[in-house]
C-alpha cells in the first residue's frame, strides 16, 4: 500500500510492495502509479516529489486536453510534410486551451 492508502497501480493493477517506488497523478484522478509504469526518469520523480515538474498520467491528459493532443499531431504532421504555414494559428489554440486546462492541474 503507499502513501494514499491505494494498494494497486493505476496502469498495470498489481498492488505496492514496499519496494515499489511510486508516484501521485496531479491531475484528475490523482491515482498512484509504479514509477516504472510511468515514463519518468529518476530525474523527474525528483522533480515531481520537490515540487518542480508534475506527472499527469495518459488517462488525465486524454481527459483533460484532447483538442490539444490533436492540435499538437497536427504540427507534428505539418513539420514532418515541412507545410510551416499553420503552425502560428495551431500553436496559438494550444496556447488558449492550455491556459484554459491548466487550472485544472492547479486548482
């Protein structure tokens, strides 16, 4: 069991054992993860135990951003096929949903 009282990993469903290293989603369903579970480098779990960097899991982020996750594929297409000339207007809606959903990582 960690910190939270919860007794299984969010991804992979097998419980905590007091070996496992794990780390609190900051956003919605503030679930606890296998730091292996999660893509962090020890680095980032530093980070994210000190307060500098916060882990939102996929579940979260699909929930709480897809018209951002589909603005940035956008770019990422526009980049690989080099058409640049949307990228301003895309990154801008990023920018506008950003602020907009990160009051819920936040609050």
């Amino acid at each position: 069991m960690n910190k939270n009282g919860d007794d299984a990993c969010r991804k992979c469903g097998r419980k905590f054992s007091g070996r496992d290293y794990s780390v609190q989603c900051d956003g919605e369903c503030s679930g606890w993860f296998h730091k292996k579970c999660t893509e962090l480098s020890n680095e980032d779990v530093k980070a994210v135990e000190k307060g500098k960097r916060r882990f939102v899991c996929e579940t979260c982020k699909s929930k709480v951003m897809p018209e951002v996750s589909a603005n940035i594929n956008i770019i990422d297409e526009n980049l690989q096929s080099n058409q640049k000339k949307n990228i301003p207007e895309i990154m801008n809606k990023i920018t506008i949903g950003l602020s907009q959903k990160m009051k819920v990582w936040t609050d």
